[in-house]
C-alpha cells in the first residue's frame, strides 16, 4: 500500500486541511487564494479518495489517523470539514503534538442522534445511504451532494460546483465510501472534543441539515473554551458559501 499524498502550497506557519465524505481536496478551492499568501497550505486527500484513491488503510478512524500523522507536519493548525473534523479529532487522540490547534466546519464530534445528544441525525439516515452505495453509488453520492447543499441560497448552483469536483477527479473507491458512512455513523468522540487542550474552532451553517445548529449548546457543555462561529442563511458548507467571511473569521479564531 502507498502513503498518501498531499498538496502543499503557500508559504508561512503549516495549516492542514482535510475535506469531507465522497469528496477531495479540491472543495478547498475558493479559500486557497485567500490563504496561501500567510499559510503553507497541506490539503489531503481522505484515505480512498481523490489523489489517494490508492491509498486505503483500513477501514477503522484510528487507521485514518495514523496515515494522515504522517504527512501532518509537527506543530500545525488542522481543519477538518464534516467527516474531515471527525479525522481531525482522531489525529489529535493520535498525536496530538503535532496540532497546535484544531478546526471543525460542519462538523460535531458526534453525527448521530442519541438520547443524550439529540441535535444530530438520524443514524438511519447514514444507513440510507450506505444501503443506496450497493444499489448505485453514483446516484447515492449525487443525493448526498444534493443533502450537503441543501441550506445555501444558491443550493442548486452549489451542487453543481460540488458534482464538478466530484467529476473532475477520480471518484472515491468504495471500500473508503462504505468506511466513511460506518464512522459518520458510529464514531462518538466527544470525549476526545471534551479534554482537548488546544485552542478549538467551531464553525457551523444556521441552516446545515447533517450538523443542526443547535448542537452549539451540547458543543459549549462539552468544552467552554470552544470558539463557535455560526454563517447566516448558510448549510453544511461555509467556506465555499461564503469564503472570505469564513477567512476572516477564521483568522481571528487565530488572533491575527
């Protein structure tokens, strides 16, 4: 099996990014030309996907981790996006000496609704999916694109872009698209966002239907010291749906 591979970029202090299910480090497009002036920018592809389709360690979070760590720059801010957070988090668990701070877009450490953590979706829905991945995986990402718009003003032209991305690279194999959807699924890491001692960011759309917005009460009990920025009239995307907004706010999460 290869290592995985990342694309660096810019030049300044190391910040890592990490996309989110079916998709590839490319969604990160409309922040690059805002970030690499101050950033030496390491977009990776999740294990499976895009440039590291060749890439699959195995299917458990902690094989995730592992992989990424080695290409993670020691002392670097990372931000994961929607199962990329879920990652992210899993690094820190993993070595956390090399994350300075961390970053979650669209994402909680938890997907799934519980008794106790109620602001979340169903698990049925994941299972949905998953179910639709045996019939026709195509269509079943296409639905999921569709769901991941579903909250911007310009859902439709928003898909698209997504779809785009999707279409211009090499489509997720499917042992990692069938992973991705077990650990949105299954993955409860709440305890890890709880003893986190680095500075943390959460950003959230008001409208994201996969990461209700009122899970910042349940985010705030778990861990007061969270920044939590939530994007007006915006879904499960902020930093495409509103890039320089999402810059400037993470840059002051960052204290520039």
């Amino acid at each position: 099996m290869k290592g995985l591979k990342s694309k660096i970029t810019g030049k300044g202090p190391n910040l890592v990014l990490l996309h989110g299910w079916s998709m590839n480090s490319e969604v990160w497009q409309p922040v690059l030309p805002l970030l690499e002036g101050s950033f030496t920018v390491h977009r990776i592809d999740l294990p499976g996907h895009g440039i590291n389709a060749d890439c699959f360690p195995g299917d458990r979070l902690e094989d995730w981790a592992g992989a990424a760590v080695s290409v993670i720059p020691a002392s670097s801010i990372v931000i994961g996006w929607s199962l990329g957070g879920l990652l992210a988090l899993a690094i820190a668990r993993h070595n956390p000496a090399c994350i300075t701070r961390l970053g979650l877009i669209g994402c909680s450490p938890k997907f799934t609704a519980d008794t106790d953590w109620p602001h979340a979706v169903p698990a049925d829905l994941l299972d949905e999916f998953g179910a639709g991945l045996n019939e026709a995986d195509d269509k079943t990402v296409k639905r999921f694109i569709k769901l991941v718009a579903l909250g911007d003003p310009g859902a439709v032209q928003l898909s698209r872009r997504l779809q785009s991305i999707v279409n211009r690279n090499a489509q997720a194999i499917m042992p990692a698209l069938r992973a991705g959807l077990r650990l949105l699924r299954d993955e409860d890491l709440r305890q890890i966002f709880r003893g986190l001692a680095r500075p943390l960011w959460v950003a959230l759309g008001d409208a994201d239907r996969l990461v209700p917005v009122e899970v910042v009460a349940g985010l705030v009990q778990l861990n007061e010291t969270v920044r939590i920025d939530v994007f007006e009239n915006c879904g499960h995307i902020p930093f495409m749906s509103y890039p320089e907004m999402f810059v400037r706010r993470m840059r002051s999460w960052l204290g520039e």
